[in-house]
C-alpha cells in the first residue's frame, strides 16, 4: 500500500513540475 501511494505522489508532483504550476508555500500534501 506504501509503495501504491508513493507512486501516486510521485506521478502528481511529476505532472504538476511538467505543468510549471510547483507552489512551495503550499506545502506537500
């Protein structure tokens, strides 16, 4: 399950690199 959610993260923090719109004051959630 730890794996399945770490790729998932992986793929959003990807996706939104790609997409520019990376907002550090926001946080990682």
């Amino acid at each position: 399950m730890g794996a399945h959610n770490a790729y998932h993260i992986g793929q959003i923090l990807y996706v939104r690199k790609l997409e520019g719109v990376w907002d550090p004051s926001k946080g990682v959630k």
